[in-house]
C-alpha cells in the first residue's frame, strides 16, 4: 500500500498540480492586496499604472514558474512604490524558494522595520523570518525569532510546531514537551504519542546522568501517557536490568507483545543479555515459548532458539531456526546462528551447505522499516523519522514469506 501511495506522490503530473495551486494561492493574495490598495485611491496615477504593470508581469512570470524575471518584476514594482508590503512578502518567499536566504532575510528586515506597520503583517513577517534563519542553519536566532511571534501571539500552533522542533534539534527535551503540552492546548487530535517520547528521551537523559530514580518515574509517566510507547517499555526494562532487577526487567519488555507485537523483537536483544546474567532463567523460557505460540514470527523463533543453545539443547536449538527460516528464508542472522550451532556439533558438511546458502542470500534485507508520512525507507528503526520528524511513523515492511509451497502451507 505504501508503494501505492508513494507512487502516486511521486507522479510529475501531481507535482505540477501541488505547485499550480501554490502559485495561484499566491497570486489570489496579491490580487487581493493589489485590489484593495487600488480602491484606497480613486486617481490612478502614471506613477501606480506603470507600478500596477510591473505587479501584473511578475505575476504572469510566476505563474509560468519563471522565478528570476518575477524577481525582477516584482522588484520593479516595490520600486515605484515601497508602500506595498504585500509584494516584499512574495519576493521574501520567493528568493527563499530560490535558495537566496540572504536576500530573503534582509526582505523580512525592512518590512518589520518599517514604521506604522500593521502588527499581523509585521507578526507575519517575522514568523517568515524565523522560517529563513533555520533554512539558514541559524537554530538559535530561528528559535529567538519565534519566541518573539509566541510573545504577541501565544496560542498560533504553526509558530508553537516551528519551536517545538527546535527543541528537539537541540535535543532540550523538557522544554520539547511543555511546547507540546501547549499545542495540546490548542489544538485537537491525539499528541499523547509525541508526549510519551518526548518523556522518554527526558528518562535517557536523567539514567545517563545517573538519577535512576528521576529515570524510572519518567519512563513510568511515558507509559501511562501512552499505553503503546513501546519505547518507554524498552528503556524501563533496560534501567531494571542495569540495576540487576532481571525480572521486573522481563516482565516490562513482555508487555511489548501485547501493546505492539511487531515490535516484540526489539526485546530479544536485551533479553538474551539479560539471562546470560540470571540465576533463574525459567521465565525467559516460557515467555518466548509463549510468544512463539501467539506471535509465530521468525524472530521469536531465533530467540528461542538461542536461548535453547545457550542451555545446551542443540537439537531443540536447531527446530526452531529452522521455523525461523521457513517464515523468513532472508533472515541473514538466524542462517548464520544455523551454521554456527551446526560448526558447534561437528555437522561440517552441512555447517558448509548453510553458510553457502547464506552467501547467495546476503544481498537481501532482512529488516526493512517504512516512514508512514514520507515514504523513507531504512533498515534503521527511527521512533521520529529523520527525513519529516514524525513521531511513531516507522512500520516494518512486509515479510518476505518463502516462495516454495511446501514450506509455506
Ligand atoms: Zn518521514
């Protein structure tokens, strides 16, 4: 489906659209201006004919995507008469959409310099500011800038949502969520997900400076912000079993099944660190069998199965692998752990057969995620996507199932 639909996002025809009604939303607003300016005046000079004209040019030139000569159109007309604010606005957006932030920053300037100004053109203005200094890199004077519009303006969410990824660039967690607490406020829809990350991330913060305590009750907070954070599950079981408390460790990464069971193989990692340090590892058993009954997924079975090895069942350690590979035939670390128990019993010849097999499947993928917003694709999992910074966007990509029939049924 997410095939389906980048496809459609990528047709040339949808773009051409997509910039269409930029372009006449543009133009709509200048018209608008331009008509409202004119009605001011019952005398239309020569000095606003020939101002008039050049407006209308570079308009025409905008709409035929021609950016340089409504440049300089445009330019001619805020020449004849500096009054039109409007006009400075579309040359400000477009020499950013050119990649000219200079020029576009010094637009903004002269229009919020300007004296008598209204106060909505000037907040207007300085939002667009903002936009360009973090085009420009400039994170700190961006975020100056917007505190500024929030200053006048303290319930505009589009200024709210500019500051707030601000916060996470800089990685200023605690801060990164009061904002979102504030569009929250003033704006519907679900925002517990990004909360609860934004709650986690404050937790990694606090354990990595060693406050355990401050750690644990934000991941706990993160949860109950957001019953599906499968992140805060992980990290509070990593902090158990940092402090050597395996089995509420356990216990925590085994509500993962429940809350997202596509996420269950996150858990198996730290699993398998976590009972190769435990004195009774009984409840790790059961809970993988468990989740190989429900789940039935290749990782599930690869934990088994290591976890079987570790306890000297080769032959339960290699029928599980095997599963493994029926469901996923790409998944390159459970063909090497094959081998690996094969090499271990002295199955050479067939230890051999294995890694060959493994070799003509390496240039398969075995985990590939999907960004639900913007279509990037990755073998990394990204609780926020680096490409449009959604959070929880990423689902894996479907299974490869094995294409021979026997296995399959
Ligand atoms: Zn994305």
């Amino acid at each position: 489906m997410w095939q389906t639909l980048l496809d459609f996002l990528n047709r040339p025809d949808l773009i051409t659209l997509i910039v269409s009604t930029i372009f006449a939303f543009i133009m709509g607003a200048l018209v608008g201006a331009w008509w409202f300016n004119t009605r001011a005046g019952s005398q239309t000079s020569l000095k606003e004919k020939k101002r008039d004209e050049a407006f209308f040019k570079g308009i025409q030139y905008l709409l035929s995507d021609d950016k340089d000569n409504a440049i300089e159109e445009l330019t001619k007309s805020v020449k004849i008469d500096s009054d039109t604010v409007e006009t400075y606005v579309a040359l400000g957006n477009l020499y950013r959409s050119k990649g000219d932030i200079e020029r576009a920053i010094r637009i903004r300037q002269s229009i919020i310099l300007r004296p008598n100004i209204d106060e909505n053109v000037r907040l207007g203005a300085l939002f667009d500011l903002g936009v360009d200094y973090k085009k420009a890199g400039m994170v700190n004077r961006a975020l100056e800038t917007f505190l500024e519009v929030l200053k006048k303006r303290s319930s505009d969410v589009r200024t709210l949502v500019e500051i707030e990824r601000i916060y996470e660039e800089l990685r200023d967690w605690d801060k990164a969520y009061e904002t979102r607490r504030r569009i929250a406020k003033y704006s519907k829809g679900d925002h517990t997900s990004i909360m609860a990350h934004h709650l986690v991330e404050m937790g990694k913060v606090s354990q990595a400076e060693g406050d355990y305590t401050r750690a644990r009750s934000l991941y706990k907070k993160a949860i109950s912000t957001n019953k599906g954070c499968v992140d805060a599950y992980l990290h509070l079981g990593d902090l158990y079993a940092e402090r050597g408390e395996y089995k509420k460790a356990i216990s925590i990464w085994k509500k993962i099944a429940t809350v997202d069971p596509r996420f269950t193989f996150l858990a198996y990692g730290r699993l398998e660190a976590a009972y190769s340090s435990m004195k009774n590892i009984k409840p790790v058993e059961g809970f993988l069998r468990e989740l190989a009954e429900e789940n039935g997924d290749a990782f599930t079975y690869l934990a088994l199965s290591r976890f079987l090895f570790a306890e000297g069942d080769v032959d339960g350690a290699l029928a599980q692998v095997r599963r493994a590979l029926e469901i996923k035939p790409e998944l390159w670390q459970a063909r090497k752990f094959q081998g690996e128990i094969l090499i271990h019993s002295g199955r050479d010849q067939e230890a051999l057969e294995a890694y060959k097999d493994l070799i003509s499947r390496l240039d398969l993928p075995s985990l590939r995620f999907q960004c639900s917003c913007c279509g990037l694709e990755g073998d990394r999992l990204y609780w926020q996507c680096p490409k449009c910074k959604t959070w929880d966007s990423a689902v894996p990509l479907p299974e490869h199932r094995s294409p021979n029939p026997s296995l399959t049924s």
